[in-house]
C-alpha cells in the first residue's frame, strides 16, 4: 500500500449470526475452522487465505475442503442442506442464514 492508502492496517469481514453458540458449533465444531479468541458478543476464527474480489458466483465466504462430497456429505448428516454446484463445490447456509461456499481442488 502507498502512503496514501486510506487503510493502513487490512481489513477484518464480520459474519452476522444470531446465536453466537449455535455459530461456535458450526464454524469450530463442523467446518473445523480454528477459533482464536472468543468473547460473550463475537469469537475470532484464524485469519482466512485472503480476500478475493471475483466475477463468479461464489459466497461472500467460501471455505477450501479436501473432498468436496465428502464434505457435502457430513454436512448433510449434520442437517445442514447443500446446493450442489458440481462434484467439486457447493453453498451452505450457516445456522443464521448465511451463504458459504465450500469446494475442493481436486480437478
């Protein structure tokens, strides 16, 4: 960033939910996604790969998986719906509604 950059420090995206615990259980419990520190009113989860600006139709939040079917199918034993995209990726929606991405490289 120049010197002339209005942020000076990143940027931090904030995930709006309704129950922070029932959150912590999908994010931390589900997805796996380390969580570094936790408040009564928002929880940190580890830095992401990075902000990525895209013409595709991916979720605002997309998270990489080994097996994308594998995944879409623990997430569906755990009562979470998929849409299919194809073999290799897909959206969920958190507990508050939220739109994820979820896909793998395997192709």
């Amino acid at each position: 960033m120049g010197s002339d950059s209005i942020a000076t420090n990143g940027c931090r995206i904030f995930i709006r939910v309704d129950d922070l615990e029932k959150a912590l259980r999908f994010y931390r419990d589900l997805l796996g996604h380390p969580v570094e520190r936790v408040s009564d009113r928002w929880a940190d989860l580890a830095p992401a790969r990075g902000l990525t600006l895209t013409l595709e139709d991916e979720g605002p939040v997309e998270f990489h998986v080994d097996n994308f079917e594998e995944a879409a199918e623990r997430m569906e034993t755990a009562g979470v719906p998929v849409e299919r995209r194809d073999r290799h990726g897909g959206k969920v929606r958190d507990p508050s509604g939220n739109v994820l991405g979820l896909h793998d490289h395997r192709e």
